[in-house]
C-alpha cells in the first residue's frame, strides 16, 4: 500500500485484497462463511478470536489456511491438562558462555509467532490459561523478570468443544473478554459435506497460496482505523452494549427477563473497529448502525450471561441478542422468541 494513495484508492485496495484473501481460504474451507470472514475481521482489527465447534468442521485447516494466505508464522499449542504455562511462553535455561561461566538465557515457547492456535483452549488448568492473557491483551510475555515484546501482526485463535465436557475448564470471564469474537463454525449440509470429501481425496494440504504479507496486514488496520465514525453510530453501539445489563436503571424488559450479565466496554470497541472493517469490504467510508447490528452476535455472544430460566425455555445468546437489536431500534419485538433466529451459514447477518 502506498503512502501516497488517496483514501478513495485505499479504499479500493482494501477491498481488493481482503476478496483476494477471501477467494484462496475458499480454496481449503467449504462454506463457514461467519467463522472465515469474522476470522479475517479479527486479524486485521487486532483482536483474537475463540472457536467453537465440534470435531472436524476444519477449525484447524482453517487458521492454517490464513496463516499460509498472509505469509504469516504459524504455531499450535495442544491444551491438555497438564501442559504449564512455560510450555506457552516459555522458559529460562542455563548454559555455557564463551568462559564457561553458567548463564541464563530465554527461549520463548509457542506464542512467539504470528498465528497462534490455542486448540481446546478448556482442557488446559486455569493457570495454564491465564498465560495467554497478557500475550493477548499487551501482545508481551513477562518472564524471567523481563518482557519480552511479541511480533505484529499477533492473533490467537483458540478452540473449544461445545460437545465434550468432561475434564474440562470452563474459561473465566476475564479471559473470554479479551476475545473480540465468538465464532461458530457448524456441521456442514449433505452437499458440503460431498464437496468437502472431493476437495480433501487428491491430498490434506492447505492450497491457499499466499496474497499478501504481514507489513501488508498492518498497513489494512491503519486505513480501517481512518474510517469515520459518526456520534450517532456511537451511541447507538453504547446502547445496544448498555441494553445487556440489566442492572441499570432503564434496562430493557428482554435483558431483565433473559440476562444475569452483560457485556463490558470491550464490546462497544469491537463493534465499532469490526464496523469500520465491514464497511471496507462493502467499499464504503464510512460506518452504519447496520454494520454494528451485523457484527453483534459475534461480538456479544460470549460477553451476555443468560438467567436460568432462559437458558431452561431454550433460549439462546443469539436469539437475545436479536431482542436486543430490536429493542435498541425502538421496534416492537420485546421477546426472545419473536426475534429471528440467526443464519449461522452466513456471515455476520445484516438485521
């Protein structure tokens, strides 16, 4: 990207490298738009992202897939519950120096890299999980009494079974907050599941090839970053977040009736950053409440806690959520189930 573009060039830039990086993950990933496009928003807004879906809809080959598209390092980290937190950072080890005198030295782990996978980030111990967080948050490892800064671009990307419980760790609300999204990537349809057994019979590797480097990456994050936001934007993403506590003095009836929680300040500043990418990718300059309205399952889905009698009517974070948006709109839907229901096939649905 050159410095001397206009922003209408940058703009068209934007959008022609982001459909480029779009058209080679297609290459490895069958549908899942929500998971591959929330992906792409993420990384390029400087967030991290937490995964979730059963075994084999291609979580994995996924974060590849983009890693091998943006030229980017690539490590994974398999959480077990007796891996230790210098297994993720890393650790000091002594050794000989050139007068044969015992001297330590750093060895970082894993999460130096560019992508890091934290797979079935819940098996792992609290402790264990909680090293990740100021990597996610500062991008820096404290260690040994020094910090280590990490590479940029930095993005984590951890999994998690939403099936299989049993020995696992349930992650605290400090750290699901640092995650911008919550993405979903669902059991694939009978003709995804046959183009997903054509795609993978002539060979397992990745076929994206790559479109761009990470110099690239961050030079993206700064044009979205001078996209304008206008107050009215603003307020009504503030109000949309302030509609899930129900706590406050004029709460919504969905969010006194269906949440225990709402979601912190992080999420007014994913929605508005995640806006400002949405916007780009359309070729706009600038940011509509329908983008935060797009952006909102993703963003607050894992912020929201749900009462227990929400959770036994069957409701889900989703369908409150789309209460939510109506209410903040001033419609007429009050009630989670007269909110339409979210198409987990399609990224980020426009309301």
């Amino acid at each position: 990207m050159n410095n001397a573009w206009s922003m209408e060039e940058r703009i068209r830039y934007f959008s022609r490298q982001y459909q480029a990086v779009r058209g080679e993950i297609a290459k490895d990933i069958v549908g899942q738009d929500e998971a591959v496009d929330g992906t792409l928003i993420a990384m390029i807004a400087g967030g991290n992202v937490l995964l979730e879906g059963v075994p084999g809809t291609g979580k994995t080959r996924l974060v590849r897939s983009v890693a091998r598209t943006l030229d980017l390092m690539f490590s994974r980290i398999q959480f077990t519950p007796d891996l230790m937190p210098a297994d993720v950072t890393g650790s000091n080890i002594i050794e000989k120096d050139e007068k044969g005198n015992n001297v330590q030295r750093f060895v970082g782990g894993p999460v130096f890299s560019n992508i890091v996978l934290a797979d079935e980030i819940n098996r792992a111990t609290p402790k264990t999980q909680s090293a990740l967080l100021e990597a996610m948050q500062e991008h820096r490892v404290t260690a040994g009494g020094r910090t280590w800064a990490l590479m940029e671009p930095f993005f984590v990307l951890a999994t998690q079974n939403p099936i299989e419980q049993d020995g696992t760790y349930v992650l605290p609300e400090a750290q699901t907050d640092r995650f911008m999204f919550k993405l979903l990537m669902t059991f694939p349809g009978e003709e995804e599941l046959c183009r997903i057994v054509r795609l993978t019979q002539d060979t397992q590797e990745e076929r994206a090839a790559r479109v761009m480097n990470g110099d690239e990456l961050l030079a993206m994050r700064e044009t979205a970053k001078s996209i304008p936001v206008i107050d009215e934007v603003v307020e009504y993403a503030a109000r949309l977040v302030s509609s899930t506590h129900p706590e406050l003095d004029g709460a919504s009836p969905t969010a006194k009736k269906e949440l225990r929680f709402g979601a912190s300040p992080r999420a007014v500043q994913a929605l508005i950053a995640g806006g400002q990418i949405l916007a780009l990718t359309d070729g706009r300059y600038n940011v509509s409440r329908d983008d935060v309205d797009a952006l909102a399952c993703p963003v607050l889905r894992h912020r929201i806690k749900l009462t227990y009698d929400a959770v036994m009517s069957g409701h889900t974070p989703d369908e409150v959520i789309r209460a939510l948006i109506a209410e903040a709109r001033g419609g007429n839907r009050t009630k989670t189930e007269n909110a339409e229901a979210p198409d987990s096939r399609r990224l980020f649905r426009r309301t």
